[in-house]
C-alpha cells in the first residue's frame, strides 16, 4: 500500500490551509482551501500526474481522497 503524505505550502495560504499531496515521498498534487461562491468553504484539489485532473470538494478529506483516487494507477480492464 502507497505511503500518502501531506506537507503545508509556507507563505501562500494566511490560515496555513494549502499543502503539497505527496506519495512514496514523490509531490503528486495540491489541495487548498477557498471561500466558495456562496460563501461555504470550498476546498480546491489538483494532481500533478498524467493524465492530471482537478475539481473542488466540500472538506479537506474529501480533496485529499479525490487527489488519491486521479493518482492511484487504475486496473487494466
């Protein structure tokens, strides 16, 4: 099983709410919070692999799983 780590990103982020999504100590993606449209937290999440992939989830849980799920290589069917 990967080895998932998360370090935060100094200087960028006041609350100190923005981190680096690293696996197997290698940086594979970026989740950070932002005040959604509607004023609810919103937490931006993005991987860094091919193919990438990026989208916005409700808690930082939920970022951090969906940056998992784009890099975890997938089963050929």
């Amino acid at each position: 099983m990967a080895r998932w780590t998360r370090k935060r990103i100094k200087g960028s982020d006041p609350r100190g709410e923005d981190w680096s999504v690293f696996r197997e100590g290698e940086a594979v993606g970026r989740v950070y919070y932002e005040k959604g449209r509607n004023g609810a937290p919103d937490w931006f999440w993005a991987s860094w692999v091919i193919p990438a992939a990026s989208g916005r989830s409700e808690t930082r849980e939920e970022a951090l799983e969906q940056v998992r799920r784009a890099v975890t290589p997938k089963d050929p069917a």
